[in-house]
C-alpha cells in the first residue's frame, strides 16, 4: 500500500464523509472515509483538475 498523507474527512449530511489524499510519488487519491483501504487514485494533477472543476460549477447537474 502507497504512503498516503490523508487530509481530514469532507462530510456532508449523515455519514457521507469522503478523504483527499496524496502520496510522494504524485499520485491523488479519494476514499471514504473509514474505507481508506478501498481508494480511487489518479495522478496528482488529474484530482487538482477535478476540483477546481466543481468548484467552477461543472457537477452542479448532480446536485
């Protein structure tokens, strides 16, 4: 398993608390949290993208 530095839980209402994560290889990660072992991982720069993505509004639809 990669060295992960997770950042602290994102939740929202009742239990859907995800994790952000990155390891020094520049690999970004998302888990849920208290899943941590089950993670989705994509380059560094591929989960900056997705971020500033839904900050700019382009998931809103899924809201």
């Amino acid at each position: 398993m990669p060295d992960i530095m997770w950042e602290e839980p994102f939740c929202g209402e009742g239990a859907s608390c995800f994790r952000l994560g990155t390891d020094g290889q520049g690999n970004g990660y998302i888990a849920i949290n208290g899943e941590e072992d089950h993670y989705l991982t994509d380059s560094h720069e591929a989960l900056r993208t997705m971020i500033r993505d839904i900050k700019a509004g382009k998931a809103d639809h899924l809201l």
